[in-house]
C-alpha cells in the first residue's frame, strides 16, 4: 500500500533500535514471529512501561525516516 518492499527493515518510532522486517502488506516479522504492525507495537510499547490495550501500528513504525501514517498520506495525497 505504501511502497515499502518485503524484507525491509521498520523501525520502532520509541527506540529505533526496535525492528520489525516487512513480511507482506499485512504483516511483520517481530521478534522472530509474524505480527500485524498494532500487535507488533503494541509489544514494543509496553515493554517500555505503558499498559496499554491498543496502539496503531503505522503511527508507530518508521520506513527511512519517515512514519508510516504520514508515508501514506504523503503517497495519496500525490495520486
């Protein structure tokens, strides 16, 4: 949806040093395990001490810099 390849790296908005890998336009790879990027998030943000319930995934994940919620508007706004 947004352009970004399989295998490619997304980094955690909080820490980028928190990675997940770009599996299909649904789905990450975190941790070794297939996450959605929300479940994949959400893991990431209450590692850091939050309780959180729900997190959306693409305010949350980063493509070159750049975050995925904004990846996209930027992209549909350019159609």
């Amino acid at each position: 949806m947004v352009g970004i390849p399989i295998g490619s790296t997304l980094n955690f908005l909080r820490d980028e040093d928190v990675v997940c890998t770009v599996k299909s336009h649904t789905r990450v790879e975190f941790e070794g395990k297939d996450h959605s990027l929300s479940s994949a998030a959400l893991i990431a943000t209450n590692r850091m001490g939050f309780n959180w319930k729900t997190i959306a995934g693409p305010l949350n994940w980063k493509f070159d810099g750049e975050v995925l919620d904004n990846r996209r508007a930027r992209l549909e706004s350019n159609e």
